[in-house]
C-alpha cells in the first residue's frame, strides 16, 4: 500500500490572531480523533483576504475559521451561506466543498448549546443582550430563529444597537428592541437570560465589568457571559452573587470549535478532548 504524507488542512485567517488557543483544541481533537488533519493558524492581513481565500481553494483546504477583521468581507469570497450566515451577514467558518466555498456562523449555535448543555432553552424567552458587535449579532439571531420570544440589544453605540434589533424583527419572528446603554443597565425583572455579548473584562481588563445595576439581577434569570479568558468574569461573579444560574464563554467557545471540527472531518467532536485542552492552555 502506498504511503500518504500529505495532511488534510483546516485553520484560521485573522489579524491579530497569535493568541488565538483554536488551533491548540482542533489539533488535539484531530489526534484523539486519528485524524490525519492540520489546523494552520495564519496572520492575513486586511487587503490579503482575496488571496488567502484563493488558497484556501488552490492548497484544496478542507475550510477556514475567519476572525476580526474578516468575518464580514469574506462573503465577497463564498460561493453559499447557511441561512444564520446570511442573516447575521457574517461568517466564522467556510466549508470547502470539492471547490465550493460554504459559509457558515458557529458562534450563535455554539451559544446556544451551551446553555443546553445546562438544560436553558431560549423558547418563548425574554433574552437581553448587552453588545451588539459580530457575537451579538451570532446571538441575537440564533436565538431568534430557535424561538426566544423578545431580544432587548443594549448596546453603547446606538446605530449598531437599533440595526441589530431591526435586523432581528425584520428577519425572524421574534420581538427586538433596542435599549441605549448611556447609565448604568436595569435588567427588568421579566428578563429570562442576560448575556454580556461585549468584550469588557477580556484579558488582560479583567478587573473591569459591564455598567450594569447588578442589584437588578435576579435568581430566577440565567446570565451568560461570552469573554472566556478569563472565563470566571466579574460579570458572572457579580450575578452570581445574587443567585442568577451563571454560564461562562467556555461553552461557547468549545462547542462553536466542536460544530467546526464535525463540518469540516465528518466525525463526531471529542467534547472532553476539546474542553480540557482549552482549560489547560487557560491554566484553569
Ligand atoms: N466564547 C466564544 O466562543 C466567543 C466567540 C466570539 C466572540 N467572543 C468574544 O465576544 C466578545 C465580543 O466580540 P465581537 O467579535 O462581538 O467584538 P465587536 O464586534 O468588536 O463588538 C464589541 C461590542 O462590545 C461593545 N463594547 C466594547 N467595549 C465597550 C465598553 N467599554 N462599553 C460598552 N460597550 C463596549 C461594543 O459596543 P459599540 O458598538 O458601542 O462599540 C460592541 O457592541 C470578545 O470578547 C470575544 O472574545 C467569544
């Protein structure tokens, strides 16, 4: 029988991307796995994605993550895009199918498994997500699409803030409004799920945390928080405090990267492979 030396290949294009722990989780996946896959993690920069995205054709890749600032620009590269994708007009992973590039958004879903993972369906729920940047976006739609009743987007800037929610009433059949973020947030007492979908306390601020009224957290809301590293945040201690059922970003992160790995081999995710590589790399 003759050998084969040649890898299958996955990875990710961003900028900046070298502390990007993706390629650390897939790699350790694919050896638990058996798979003959590498996940190549390459700095490109703005004006090269054409190219990148036209090697990923010509190195015949099996696909490609894409983080900031490509999410956006790669669509001008894609041949199809999954219904969410299309929506949130955003992708975090394109799928090579034998030349066809296939986009798709893991964020969303990878959110929404892990609040099943802790038996929190979004169904006929008042979900309130403070951001309205590309995981708000990931957020708000898939929980739209999977039957949240009402998305209220907090967010600081209020045209991307109102976009979003006219973007969620217009495309699914849920309810959205927009709330400014200008004092401190009040989480009405009706609200099921807080999400911090905004980048506050992500390493290194990891002493800081959302302008909230934490004292309007309730303990019958579940609070979320996307930053995983550090994934224990003081928005999530705060809420904790107060007896809110708290989810940290590490779910997210994983089950996104478990979604990626099972498009691109075919094969089943080795969860506990994936989870405990991250915590490692995290020193958790
Ligand atoms: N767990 C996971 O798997 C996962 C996946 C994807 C992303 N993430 C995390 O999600 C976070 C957001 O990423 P993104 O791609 O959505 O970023 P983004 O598109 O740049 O959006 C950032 C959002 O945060 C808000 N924001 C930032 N600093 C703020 C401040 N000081 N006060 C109020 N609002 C502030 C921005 O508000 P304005 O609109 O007013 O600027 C915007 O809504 C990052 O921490 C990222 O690591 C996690």
């Amino acid at each position: 029988m003759s050998k084969n030396y040649r890898a299958e290949l996955v990875g990710a294009f961003g900028n900046p991307i070298d502390e990007n722990p993706t390629g650390v989780m897939e790699e350790a996946a694919f050896a638990a796995k058996g798979l003959n896959f590498r996940y190549l993690t390459v700095k490109v920069e703005k004006e090269d994605l054409e190219a990148a995205m036209n090697g990923v054709k010509a190195f015949q890749m099996k696909g490609i993550n894409l983080t900031i600032p490509h999410k956006v620009k790669v669509l001008e590269y894609l041949d199809e895009l999954s219904e969410a994708a299309h929506i949130i007009g955003a992708v975090n992973m394109v799928v090579n199918k034998d030349g066809i590039l296939w986009g798709e958004n893991t964020d969303g879903k990878g959110f929404l498994i892990s609040l099943k993972n802790e038996d929190v369906s979004v169904e006929g729920k008042n979900v309130v997500i403070l951001g309205a940047g590309g995981a708000a976006k990931a957020i708000g739609v898939e929980c739209a699409l999977a039957g949240a009743k009402k998305i209220t987007v907090v967010n600081r800037s209020r045209e991307r803030g109102q976009d979003l929610a006219d973007l969620i009433v217009e495309k699914t059949s849920a309810d959205s409004i927009y709330v400014p973020w200008d004092t401190s947030y009040k989480a009405e007492p009706d609200t099921d799920i807080l999400v911090n979908a905004t980048s506050i306390g992500l390493y290194p601020d990891v002493d800081k945390k959302p302008d909230v009224d934490y004292d309007t957290v309730m303990p019958s809301m579940v609070v979320s928080d996307v930053v995983f590293n550090d994934p224990n945040t003081l928005f999530l201690q705060e809420a904790a405090k107060r007896g809110a059922h708290t989810i940290n970003g590490l779910g997210m992160l994983v089950n996104q990267g478990a979604l990626n790995f099972t498009l691109w081999t075919g094969a089943e995710a080795p969860l506990d492979v994936m989870t405990d590589t991250l915590k490692k790399e995290f020193g958790l």
